[in-house]
C-alpha cells in the first residue's frame, strides 16, 4: 500500500509540475491543447490556425520546436477534415 501510495503523490506531483497556469508561455498552452483530446472538428481547425500563426510569430526557435514536436497528428487530422474524411 505505501508504494501505491508513492507513486500517486508522485503523479500528482508531476500533474502539478506541469500544469498551465496564467504564467504559462504561449508555447506551453498550445503544446497543452496538442495534447489533450478535442470533440469536434472546428475545434482541430481552429487549434490548425492557432499553431500556425504561432510558428509565424516571432517566438523563439526553442518555442517553435517544442510546438512543433507535437503538430504531426493535428496536421493529419486537419488533413481527414478537410477532406470529408472525418
């Protein structure tokens, strides 16, 4: 029981650690939208439009990438979207 216990303050620990707060870099919200799951297609498009006129903007490259390394499946999702796949 005290490992089950461990490892969930450990969770909530990391769950905490990186949580978006109002101090949150621009790049740290998209990258949390990235990642959690959407219900509708606007939602995805709009999300397509967000990211790009980031990566247009004048962030840093580090920020870039870290938004980037996360917009492979977007880009294939709008893709779906656009096509009346989904």
């Amino acid at each position: 029981m005290d490992k089950v216990k461990k490892l969930l303050k450990s969770i909530a620990e990391y769950k905490k650690r990186y949580d978006i707060t109002e101090n949150s870099s621009t790049a740290e919200k998209l990258v949390y939208e990235l990642s959690k799951k959407h219900n509708t297609n606007n939602e995805y498009l709009e999300l397509q439009k967000k990211v790009k006129f980031f990566l247009e903007s004048d962030a840093s490259e580090k920020d870039k990438q870290m938004v980037m390394g996360y917009t492979e499946s977007l880009s294939m999702i709008c893709s779906a979207i656009k096509n009346n796949l989904l």
